[in-house]
C-alpha cells in the first residue's frame, strides 16, 4: 500500500517564568475501522487536552509549559512518541514528566511514578492532592504510556495515573468501542485527577527532572 505522513498534534500553555521546562502529557488517535476508538484513545486524548485546557483558562499561567500532545501513529510503531523523543533528546533536563492516558476512561484508583529519589517529595505531594479522588499513592509498579515509553527510555520522568480496565479489552479494536460506553462520572474523575497533577508539577518550586 501507499505510504503516508502522519503528525502529532501539539498544543501547549507556556508556563509564566519556566517556559523551557516542560510537562508533555498526552494520548494517541488511533481509532480502528470496527468502532470510533472512544475507548482506545479518545478517551485519553479528550481527558488531557481537558486538563490543559482547564489550566489554560486560569488567570495565571503556571511557572512551568503544559505541553498536550495526540500522538500519531502509535499502533503501527509508536513513530508519534518516537519522532518527539528524537526532536526533544537534547532537552532531556527540560522534560519534567511524561504521562499518558491510554487505558479508557474508566476510573482512576492509584498513581505511581518514575523518578529519582531526590524527586520523591514531589511526586508524594501529587499523591496526598490525588486522595480525596480515590487515588492511592503507590510508591513502586506503573509504567509510562506507550507513547511517553520511547523518551522514559532515555531517562525522563513519567507518572502512571492507572485506570480501571475492566471492561477494555472487551471494548478496544472491537465494533463496541464506541462513546457511549464511557461514564461521564469516571470520566470526570479522570479530567479531575489530570488537572491536580499538572497544578503541582507544572508550580512546585522543586524540579522533578534536570536533577
């Protein structure tokens, strides 16, 4: 078959003070012919351009660049979050977490992170935020999304906001993974649990990358 250019879609809100230093979170577009892909991604997807946006409306910008991105082309190879590992490797320092929403929408029940020790307080800090959602913090386990994988390989941090998947893969690449099997409730939970991430990371005084 003919081959073709795909690109990632990238919005982002420049932080007020630290614009170089980054936060990219994010989903992939990758709905299959057999349903709309509500499920597998546009969930994730519509849940962190809603969470940028929310913290895009707010008076005053965070210290720190939000940066939102739809991820191309993730099922044939993760090329989307492969070609921004590459553009972005010399910024390395610059990348404060990574963090992706590829598992539905339904409810968020624990985070978890990988980031060096010295990092920890941050990361603890976004937890006790998390709690009144339900949102255990778990200091081991997790793994960043797909997209975010290629960059975490080479050492940038990235946080794991686990979902329940009990009913995913009964829905991905499937006829049924259509919008009206998402939950508003959970789905707000989610956008919810999004935001308070980015509020820390994108303001707290202390980095979690360039250690």
């Amino acid at each position: 078959g003919k081959s073709k250019t795909e690109y990632n879609v990238i919005g982002e809100n420049r932080g007020r003070n630290l614009p170089d230093e980054v936060v990219v979170i994010g989903g992939h577009p990758d709905s299959w012919d057999l349903g709309t892909g509500a499920v597998d991604d546009g969930a994730g997807v519509a849940i962190t351009m809603a969470a940028g946006a929310m913290i895009g409306r707010l008076d005053k910008a965070p210290r720190r660049t939000i940066r939102v991105i739809a991820f191309a082309n993730e099922e044939q190879g993760l090329w989307g979050g492969r070609a921004y590992a590459e553009t972005h490797k010399a910024e390395l320092d610059k990348q404060q977490l990574g963090a992706e929403s590829d598992f539905g929408a339904g409810r968020i029940y624990a985070f978890r992170a990988g980031v060096a020790p010295e990092a920890r307080p941050v990361i603890e800090q976004i937890g006790q935020l998390l709690a009144p959602l339900g949102i255990a913090y778990e200091a081991t386990g997790g793994e960043p999304g797909p997209d975010i994988s290629p960059f975490a390989k080479a050492g940038m941090p990235w946080g794991d906001l686990a979902q329940d998947g009990t009913d995913y893969f009964d829905l991905h690449h499937t006829p049924d993974d259509t919008l009206d099997k998402i939950d508003p409730v959970q789905l707000a939970q989610n956008v919810e649990a999004w935001r308070r991430l980015l509020v820390i990371v994108a303001n707290e005084a202390g980095v979690i990358a360039g250690q």
